[in-house]
C-alpha cells in the first residue's frame, strides 16, 4: 500500500503496542512530512512479571518510555488518558474520550488495534480499544448530535476519517514496506525497557525482524493489495470510510 497522509492519529491500548505492531509505518509516514498524534488509552499498570513492582511506580516509568518511544519515531504529541491496564470497558465515556482526540486531530488514517482476532490469544485491552476506536471514527465522531455538547459547548466540529488500519489483524489487507525504517522501530520498541524482559537487544530485534519478513511475505503473496518486492513490511487490515 502506498499513502501519504498528512494527519494521523494512533489509538494504541498499552504503551509499546504501537510501536510493536506500527512503529515502522509511523517512522516512514513522519519522515515523508506527516503529522502524527497518539493516544495512549491505559496506563500500563500491569505490564511487568515483577510482582515487587508498584503498579503508580510501573505506570510512572511506563509513561517515560512511551515519551521517549514517540521522540525517536517523531510523534508530535501524545495524550494519556490515564485508564488502569487492564479495565478498559466499551462504555459511552471511554468511547467520548476517543471522539473528543479525533474530532480534534481531524485524522486522515487511524491506527489502532485490531477488535476481532479469533483464533490468537489477545488482551481484552486490544479488543476493547479497536472496538471503541471503531465506533469512535464512524459514526460517533462524524455526527454532530453524538456527543453534541462537544460541539455545542467547546466548539469541537465533527470529523470524517477516511481509514482506519487495524494492527495485530489477522487477515491482513495493507502492506506497508519499512525496510528504511526498521531501525528506528527497533530504537521505539527497545524504548520500552520494562518490555523486553531478559531478552537482550540481539533477540529482539531477531523476533521483530523475524516478524517484519513473515508480513513482508504475506503482502508478496497477497491479492488484495498490489505490492511486490517487499523484504520487511507491516500488515493491516484496512477499512475505508465515504468522506
Ligand atoms: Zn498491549
């Protein structure tokens, strides 16, 4: 898939899934002049094997790493909205929280996680937020009377987004190729230093290469979208919206 969007907004559930599944394509857009936006949904309380950590203490030094994840791939900004990990529900407030960002970032492409893997284990996190970011793009955020206070009281138009890519799919239909960025992906993911556990840096990049080289065989292989030659890439599932 080729596309240049000038506006971006990534919903990512955890602090490391979008560097994880879309750290490359968000380094390529940046480089090619886009602006990109993050929201962060949960805190990342829970994400550690350590059970001497304090979930504050984690969610602190969490927080640390996704700032400096999104200063390496160039993300201009990134809201945190603070929820516990772990507890995200698909309910009217989260879903508002999510209009709010993209009725003010006014994004071209969403990038957020997946909401229906069947047959590969997926946090509850995942599912939730691609479902909430789904019905947050279309139809919440474009319709005046969703939400309307919104506008009627803060002045928040509404917005059309044209696309949302879902990473971790697992009938993927975009491939974007990253081999100029994997690098810098590599420098995001490793960002994430509660992360990468007892794996060295060696490991990691092995496993995420490993990973970049299956999608880059997917998208060769695929017929829903045109591209050839690929040697590392990430895989999406695109879903269009009538702007
Ligand atoms: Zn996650």
């Amino acid at each position: 898939m080729e596309l240049n969007p000038e506006r971006v907004l990534v919903i990512t559930p955890h602090p490391d899934d979008a560097e994880v599944w879309a750290g490359g394509v968000i380094a390529k857009w940046v480089r090619a002049g886009a602006q990109i936006h993050g929201v962060l949904c949960t805190d990342g309380s829970k994400g550690a094997p350590d059970p001497e950590i304090h979930p504050a203490e984690l969610a602190e030094i969490r927080a640390r790493e996704q700032l400096a994840a999104a200063q390496v791939l160039g993300i201009k900004n990134i809201v945190m909205l603070g929820r516990p990990d772990g507890e995200l529900e698909d309910t009217s407030d989260f879903r508002r929280d999510l209009v709010r960002q993209i009725r003010l970032i006014k994004p071209e492409v969403v990038l957020t996680s997946e909401p229906y893997r069947r047959n590969m284990q997926w946090h509850r996190d995942h599912r939730i937020t691609g479902q909430v970011a789904l019905d947050a793009v279309f139809p919440y955020a474009r319709d005046h009377l969703h939400f309307g206070d919104l506008f009627a009281d803060e002045g928040i138009e509404p917005h059309k987004t044209a696309m949302i890519l879902f990473w971790g799919s697992e009938n993927p239909n975009a491939f974007v190729d990253i081999a100029d960025d994997f690098d810098t992906k590599m420098q995001a993911v490793m960002a994430h230093r509660t992360q990468t556990g007892q794996r060295t840096e060696d490991q990691m990049r092995a496993f995420i290469h490993a990973r970049a080289r299956d999608a880059a065989e997917a998208g060769n292989a695929s017929t829903d979208d045109d591209v050839t030659g690929l040697k590392l890439a990430e895989a999406f599932r695109r879903v269009t919206f009538r702007t």
